[in-house]
C-alpha cells in the first residue's frame, strides 16, 4: 500500500514543565527551548508526513512566533491546562480527514532528524494493517509512536486526566507492531512504561 498518509501532531506545551519532567535543564538551558521546538518542527517539516499540526497552550504567542514562516497548522488548546491528553484531543480535532495514522511528536526530542522521521513513515506502510506502531532499538521502546486513525474516536472519547495514548496499547496488544530502528534516537525515556 504506496498512498499512506501520515500526520504529525507536536505539542509544543510550556518548558518549564517540561524540563521538569525530562530533566534536562543541564542539557538544554530554559532560554534554547524554544528554539528546540523550531529545529523539531523544522524537522517534521522536511519529511514526509502528510500534514503538520503544532498545538500550542502555554506561552501560545511566543511559541507561535517561534513557529511563524513554517507552514504547518498551528492550533490552541484552550484546554491545556488539564494535561497532554487535552492537546492531543485538540490536534486530532483538526486532522486531515484523509490521514492513515497520525504520531505524537514532542518538542524536545532533538534527536530525531528528517531521516528517522521518514523511516518511521515507511513503517506505516509496510504495516498499515497495525493499530499501532511502536519504534524500537534493541528491544527498547520508542518515541513517537503511529496510531490508526481507526483510534481517533477512542482518543476523543478518553478522559483527559490520562497522559498521552497508553492506555490504547493495553486495549489492543495484538494489533500493536513493534518496528526495529537502526537509529537509537527514538529511546526518549530511559523507561517508557507500554
């Protein structure tokens, strides 16, 4: 199947939060965040995803000026505040009706350049039948993963105070495909938890 059409969704919620949760304030100074969110949208610009969604919260000016002159969609999630599950319910809101799958994509995962994002795209279409494809080097568990768009009504109807789509792979084991990577650039938590 050649037509696979994949969309990216990106959240680009508030650094504070964020390098909190990474731990990352010694890798990435607070000032480069932004910046960091422009070199991954530049990224996911230069592959070959369908469409682009960037979902701002937190700081939606700045971001968005960050953001100006790329053409993706940018939308507000007037909702952020009740977490990442909220943003991703906005994203897919505003899908492309034609998409395949569409990837959660974080802003400081600056390790995946264009070619890691386009491999993950050829594996929607070696494995289009999959609800789910997860990434994976050595066995480990990546980041992003690909979901169906046969999930987005599950994702709609899910509450908001869960993080991300994991529960989505406790609901269907035997639909999830896990895809070999040549690159460990997809490990973005030393433990990812699905």
């Amino acid at each position: 199947m050649s037509s696979i059409k994949v969309a990216a969704i990106l959240l680009c919620f508030d650094e504070d939060k964020c390098l909190e949760k990474h731990e990352i304030n010694s890798i990435l100074p607070k000032k480069e965040f932004k910046s960091a969110i422009k070199k991954t949208a530049e990224e996911l610009m230069a592959s070959r995803f369908f469409e682009v969604i960037a979902v701002l919260g937190h700081q939606r000016f700045s971001i968005d000026s960050e953001l100006k002159g790329l053409h993706l969609k940018m939308v507000f999630n007037k909702f952020y505040e009740r977490g990442l599950h909220s943003s991703i319910k906005c994203a897919i809101m505003n899908l492309n009706l034609e998409i395949d799958f569409f990837t959660i994509c974080f802003g400081d995962q600056l390790s995946l350049q264009k070619k890691d994002y386009n491999r993950l795209i050829a594996a929607a279409k070696l494995h289009h039948e999959a609800l789910i494809i997860c990434p994976t080097n050595q066995g480990i568990k990546g980041k992003p993963v690909l979901f169906s768009k046969l999930l987005i009504p599950e994702v709609l109807d899910h509450e908001d105070a869960d993080p991300e789509c994991k529960y989505l792979f406790e609901r269907y084991p035997e639909k999830a495909q896990y895809v070999e990577m040549d690159s460990d650039a997809f490990i973005f938590e030393i433990e990812i938890s699905f």
